[in-house]
C-alpha cells in the first residue's frame, strides 16, 4: 500500500459517499487494512483532506506568476480552480468543513489570490 494508493482511494470514497462518509475507518476498510496503518502516510483526517487538496488542486497553481496582466491571471486561476472543484465538489466540501485541513496547495491558492487582488484594488484587505 503506498501513499498514492491511499490517496486514489479516499478521492474515489469521497466522490462516492461525500465528506461524511469519509473516515479513516471507511478508507482502512476500503483499503483491507486497519486504520492505524493510514495514520503513517496521512497522519489524521485533516492531514488525509490536505494530501487530497495538494493533489487535486495542484494544477491550479500551474502558470501562476507568468502573466503580467494581474486580471488575466487572476480569471485564469479562478477558472483553473472552478475545472478542480467541479471534478471533486466533495473535497472542497470537506474542506470548507475541516478549517485545519485549509493548507498547502489550497492556502497558496487562497494566498495568491489576496496578492492579486490586492494589486488591482484600491480597497484595503481585512
């Protein structure tokens, strides 16, 4: 069982049941194992969702920095976004849910986004 293994396998889950049906318990299960094997390649749930966020939203932040038309990146960036949540609306969910799994990949999305709204506004952030 590798770390790749599990990860397709709690994305399938999620699809499959939402973010209350996935529980290390239900992915050991899935998997054949017992769940404190899970716990040495994903750590806790939280750290399941941020593995499963690094994955999934990985490609979003593909290209970032290489437009020097901050508007333009940041509709690319968006619509990037929009493509990864529509192929897995359960994960964002689970997310949205577990502010301890809002790290990574998603935090760098969130962070990028700041910085280019920042720059094309003269509102103040909060």
């Amino acid at each position: 069982m590798t770390r790749d293994d599990i990860l397709a396998t709690a994305l399938t889950l999620l699809d499959e049941s939402g973010g209350h049906g996935l529980t290390l318990r239900t992915l050991a299960a899935r998997l054949g194992v017992t769940p404190m094997s899970l716990y040495h390649h994903v750590g806790d749930h939280a750290g399941l969702l941020r593995a499963l966020s690094d994955r999934v939203y990985a490609e979003v932040m593909e290209a970032v920095g290489e437009s020097p038309d901050r508007r333009a990146e940041i509709q690319a960036l968006l619509f990037r976004y929009y493509l990864a949540v529509g192929r897995h609306p359960q994960l964002t969910l689970a997310i949205f849910t577990t502010p301890e799994a809002f790290a990574g990949v998603t935090r760098q999305i969130t962070d990028r986004l700041t910085t280019l709204l920042a720059a094309v506004t003269a509102e103040p952030t909060r």
